[in-house]
C-alpha cells in the first residue's frame, strides 16, 4: 500500500503537470518510482508528462511498465498510441489506438488519432471512416474536422485512380464546399470531369486552378488541351503562351487536342516537370498511344522519381515498341542496375552498344555492373578515375570509387569521397555505414560516436548499431548519452532484461538516480535474489535522498540473499553513514561470518572502533584484515599505492 506521503507527492506531482510545470511534475513522479511500487498509476502521469515535455521516446518505455502491471486500461494504450504516433510509428500507433478503442476508450479524440495513423499508413478508407465517426461526436473541434476532409480528399484521389470518376468529383466537391479550397482540389476534379466527358466543367476548375496558381505552367497547358477539344484554339494558344512555352512551328489549324497532349508529355519532361510529365503520358497510354517516345517518358518520369520497378517495366515496353534506339536500352540498363539486377543491366547495356550506343556511356554502364559484379578493386579504380574525369558529380562512380578505396586499404582517402557522396545523398544507408567502420579502423572515437549518432537519426530501427553505439558510449563513459541512446531504442523495440540493467547502470553513473532506482526495482522483482540488482537500487535510493529507505531495502534485502556477504557490506556502510553504528557493527561482523577471507568488513570494523576510541578492537580487525591480505600479497600492493 503506497504510504500518504507517496500519494502526496503524486498530487503535487499532477497539480505540477496540470500548471504545465513538467519538469517539477518528472522530479516528484521519478521520486515515487524510486521509492515504491505501489502507485502504477505513476509510470501513467511520467509517460504523459514526457511526452508533454516533447520526449515521446522517452514516454514509450514508461507507458510500457504501466500496462505490465495494468493492461486492461485504455488509457494506457491510448497515450502509448499517441507517443508512437509522435515519432512516426504508424503501425505501431495504430495497434495501440486498435486495443484503446476496444477496451472502451471510443471517444473523438481516440478516433481521431486512428484516423490520423491510417493516413499515415496510406489507407484513406480506413482513415475516412474513423475521421468521420470522430467528427459525430466533437463537431466542433477544427482540428478533427479537417483531418476527416484531408482523408476523404486522398480517398477521393484513390477512387479516382480506380477509375470511378464520378464518384470522385462528388467527394472533391464536398472537400471544396467543406472550406477546403485549393488548386489541387480543382485540378483533380477538373480530371474527373474530363474523364466523364464534362469538359466544360473541367476547364472551369482548371481556370479557378490557374488562378490560384498562376505560376504553375502544367495547368495552362491542360487547360490549352481542353479548349482545343472543345474547339477554342485561339485561346488554347495563348494560354501556352501565357505558360512561357512556344509550341513547334506548325500551323494553327494542324493542332488539336490529341496533338496538344503529346507535345505536352515531351514539354513536361524537358522542363524538368516530372510527375507533369508522367501525369501526362499516362494518360495518353490509357488512350491507347503505342508511340515508344511517349513510353520512354513514362519510363524516364519514373526513373527520375525513384520508381524504378515501373521505370523497367516502361523502358521494356518502349524497346519493344522500338527495339533499335539504343538510348532506351540504355535507359533499361539503368533501371534495371538501379533494382540490383546488375547481370540484366549488363546485358542491357551490351545490347545497347550492338546497337550503336555512344562508348563513354557503355563503359560507364559497364564499370558500374562491374562493380557491383565483384570485379577486383584494385583494377577498378584507374576506370572509375578516368571516367569520373568526365562525370566529376556523378553519384554512382562517386560510391564505387570510394568504396574501391575503403576495399583496396585506403580508408582516410574513402571517407572524403563518402562524405562528398553524401552531401549529395544524405540518406544513403550504406554511405553512412561505410563512415563508421573507416573511423573504426582510423582509431577515431569521436568520429566514430558522432558518425553512429548520425546513422541513427536517420535508421533508428537498426537495434544491432545501436547496441554498438551504446557499447562505445559506456566504455567512453559518456552514460547520458548511452542512456539516451537506449531510451530511444524501447521505441523500435530494443528491449529486454540486458538492456534494462544496461540503462539502469547509466542512469546510475550518470546522476539520474531516481530513474535508476526505478528501473532497478523492476528488475529486482524479477530477479529477487539477484545481488548485483540489489545493491544498484540500494545504490540509488541512497544517492537520490531515500537513505532510510535504502537502509530498509538492504535489511530485507541481505536476510532474503542470506548467504552472501555483499548485501551487509552495504547496509554496514549506509548505517554507519547513517550514525547507526551499533547495527552497522551487526552487519559488518556478518558479513565476516559470510565470507572469512575477505577483508573489507574488518577493515570496516576497524575504522567504526577507531572513532568509538576503541583502540583495541581497532586494532584487532586491522591486524586480522592485514594478515588476509598477507596471504593473498594484497598487502605489499596496498603499501606500494
């Protein structure tokens, strides 16, 4: 039972949250963790109030102690839920809000957060439905509300795609009606319109479009090819003009709508527009266009937007369309090196050069297959410099080039190129991969801790590198920031027993004693026996102002152990800190009785009879731990320090 203390604290604690005083409101919840067992609703409020703090990393791991000892309660769940969500945790996220709703927390703002997480994870049904039963119960809440109108428009989006136009423009037009007014908005419905042959209509949206974006040359352009269906050429030229483009010197009448559209795909990709231009020959591949250009942009427009299985996908079907342009092979061979079929890409590329394509480019296709083929390093690297002479910027050579370095035995030289590698790649996994192990090997550290940080700041979830990190971070006794590293870990779920003793050790060492003791007091419900555990939450309570209390813990604790003589020399110490001298006499001679060869009690012994002027039995337990020390040559040691 939490004593009326404890339950004090823990009103002051919420009283402290409830001001916004969060930091106050952690010191009094840590100060119940540390010290009792009895309040769980403490490891509740300490969640909360992280996540208030701005450190829902840090919430994770205590709203999970809450729902171990209470996993029935929403609650829980919900605010579990909610700090995953705060971290892009999605899925997880989801599952927590899931098990909220279904132990009956089936509010709006349960609902809402469920919504929120299904958008996230890119199912706009799912999230659209939740959204709207949450808009039921709190209409008035804006926040809730929009989120419901953003879900239903990308679920209208969808639709769309899934060829129901019709349905689509009836939603877009509650999205508009709804205040939710943008040129996206009109541009979408103007495609729907188009697609059910309401071309008036659609002009209108992208004439509402235009204005709202009056820059965007893509919507003029559109705009262009309806007035041209609807036979309004004169204006469908200016409105190219106004767009800052000329169309080919061709008569005014030889133009139509279909002819526009295709000049639009080629003007799109040219201007660097790549979803324009993706949008734009998608559509005239749904029209039936066979033409292999129109499908080489396709292919392109997705190469350029990282979509490189459909970028395979639309470069073979171009080369088949027009299966002697090189280029397109070319095209092919890069796609397909960029999904890691090197042997596909090489063939592609030796097809290509059957076919008239330019040298410097099949060697350069040839060196990057090659590489990744297993050619020796060491006969790459004269290639990779000639080529990379010609292509100074290239990302592709850049990479190879420096991992040919790294592999050759030259790390100081590949870290230059990686780090250049990477101002123009920032996320490239492996890059950073490849800069921890060089300052490994360079003997580094603060390079090494600085280039694991950076890893994990972008790949959070590799628990391996991780635990790297952490090693590195303890053995340099940086402990705050190896507790840190850990606390974020709980959240991609690098959990456990070993790594709950780890961060219990330091927070120790790092001064967050309440915290320690709180973990420790976990484990040792665990492990009760465990003497090591013990002593660290004794440790803890000490430091963090709980003496009697530790001296409490240390009484149960070394009668339960019973046979192990570390536990007295603990609670000796403490009660002798304590002026508790006679208990501390009691403990230290049974920590004698436990372990007669050591001798640390009766040096112990010693010193409490030398400051009770007792010098005879000072004297007799100094000469007893003097000869133990004899036996063991621990003595001279002693002397000579």
């Amino acid at each position: 039972m939490a004593s009326p203390s404890h339950n004090t604290l823990l009103s002051q604690a919420l009283a402290a949250g409830a001001d916004r005083n969060y930091v106050k409101a952690e010191e009094l919840l840590t100060k119940i963790i540390a010290e009792t067992e009895s309040l769980p609703e403490t490891w509740l409020y300490l969640g909360r109030t992280r996540h208030a703090m701005g450190y829902p990393e840090r919430a994770i791991p205590a709203f999970r102690v809450y729902l171990e000892r209470c996993p029935d309660d929403a609650n829980g769940w919900f605010f579990l839920g909610r700090s995953f969500l705060g971290i892009g945790l999605a899925r997880e996220a989801s599952r927590c809000l899931g098990k909220a709703s279904e132990l009956g927390r089936h509010d709006a703002e349960t609902l809402a957060l469920c919504g929120f997480a299904e958008l996230k994870l890119k199912r706009p049904s799912k999230a659209r439905a939740f959204l709207e039963e949450a808009v039921k119960l709190a209409p008035e809440n804006a926040s809730i509300h929009r989120g419901y109108i953003n879900a239903l428009f990308v679920e209208a989006l969808r639709v769309l795609n899934r060829g129901d136009p019709a349905a689509a423009s009836h939603m877009i037009s509650y999205v508009i009606a709804e205040g939710h007014d943008g040129p996206a908005q009109h541009l979408y419905r103007a495609r729907a319109f188009k697609e059910q042959g309401r071309l008036v209509e659609a002009l209108s949206d992208l004439e509402v479009a235009i204005k709202m974006s009056p820059d965007d040359s893509s919507l003029r352009l559109q705009a262009a090819a309806l007035r041209f269906a609807l036979g309004d050429a004169r204006t469908a030229i200016a409105d190219i003009e106004a767009a800052g483009l000329k169309l080919p010197g061709l008569p005014e009448s030889s133009w139509s709508a279909e002819a526009l559209e295709r000049w639009r795909v080629i003007a799109a990709m040219e201007t660097g527009d790549y979803k324009a231009a993706l949008a734009a020959a998608t559509e005239r591949l749904r029209k039936g266009d066979k033409d292999a250009a129109i499908r080489a942009v396709a292919a392109q427009a997705n190469f350029e937007l990282g979509r490189f299985e459909r970028a395979v996908a639309h470069f073979k079907r171009a080369v088949e369309a027009d299966p002697a342009a090189p280029d397109l092979r070319l095209g092919l061979a890069l796609a397909y090196w960029e999904t890691d079929k090197y042997a596909e890409a090489k063939a592609a590329a030796n097809s290509a050069v059957k076919r008239g394509a330019k040298a410097d480019e099949a060697s350069y296709l040839d060196v990057i297959c090659d590489a990744k083929l297993g050619a020796d390093a060491e006969a790459l690297l004269p290639r990779l410099q000639r080529l990379l002479k010609n292509r100074p910027g290239d990302p592709r050579l850049m990479l190879i080039y420096a991992e040919s370095l790294y592999k050759t035995g030259r790390p100081d030289l590949a870290e230059a190129w990686f780090k250049d590698f990477l101002f123009i790649e920032p996320d490239h996994e492996l890059a950073r991969l490849y800069l921890i192990s060089i300052a490994e090997s360079l003997g580094n550290q603060d390079a090494l801790a600085r280039h694991y940080k950076d890893y994990l700041s972008a790949y959070p979830d590799n628990s391996s590198i991780r635990r790297e990190y952490v090693e590195l971070l303890a053995g340099s006794r940086l402990w705050q920031d190896a507790a840190i590293a850990i606390e974020e870990g709980y959240a991609y779920g690098v959990t456990g027993r070993k790594v709950d003793t780890m961060l219990a050790l330091c927070y120790r060492n790092s001064g967050r004693y309440r915290d320690a003791a709180g973990l420790y007091r976990r484990l040792l419900q665990g492990e009760p026996g465990n003497t090591e555990l013990l002593l660290g939450l004794a440790w803890s309570m000490d430091r963090s102002g709980a003496k009697n209390l530790a001296i409490e813990l240390l009484e149960r604790g070394a009668a339960y152990i019973a046979k192990e003589a570390e536990p007295y020399l603990a609670l000796g110490a403490l009660q002798a800190k304590a002026g508790m001298n006679e208990k501390a006499v009691a403990a230290f001679s049974k920590a004698v009785e436990l372990a007669p060869a050591d001798p640390r009690p009766l040096r112990n012994l010693a010193r409490l009879y030398d400051q009770a002027g007792i010098a005879s039995m000072a004297l007799k337990f100094r000469s007893q731990a003097d000869s133990l020390e004899i036996k063991t040559g621990n003595l001279e040691k002693r002397r000579k320090i």
